[in-house]
C-alpha cells in the first residue's frame, strides 16, 4: 500500500480541528514536527483565524495526567 505525500497529509491535517491534532501528533516523529512548525501553524491561522482561540484552550499533551484518578 502506498502512502500519500506528505504535502497531501499537511493539506488534510491543516482541515482539523486543533484537538485531534493534539492527538495525531503521536501517529508518527514527522506528523508532530508538522504539526509543531510554525510553518503549519501559520497556515492554520490563515485558514481559521479562530483557531489561535482554540490552540489557548487546548492544553498541550505532554501536560496532561492520565494516570491520576478522578475526583468526583
């Protein structure tokens, strides 16, 4: 099976919404720098610029604990 190139991953991943690209930054080391460069992240401004709001809710990954236990 083929992939497909790369610039055509970008195109779809710039359609996303900022969460599930929080998430895809662990398919693979070349999604997250993607994701990461501000290149992409300028791209994703000029798509939508409301995304700068949703980037600032957005808490990074590496940031969250999933191993804590919920406190009701």
């Amino acid at each position: 099976m083929e992939s497909l190139p790369h610039d055509v991953v970008e195109l779809i991943l710039e359609r996303l919404a900022v969460k599930a690209l929080m998430r895809f930054k662990c398919v693979s080391k070349q999604w997250k720098t993607t994701i990461e460069s501000e290149y992409f992240k300028q791209r994703l401004l000029i798509r939508d610029p409301s995304v700068l709001l949703q980037v600032l809710v957005v808490p990074p990954t590496h940031e969250i604990d999933h191993t804590r236990e919920r406190v009701p």
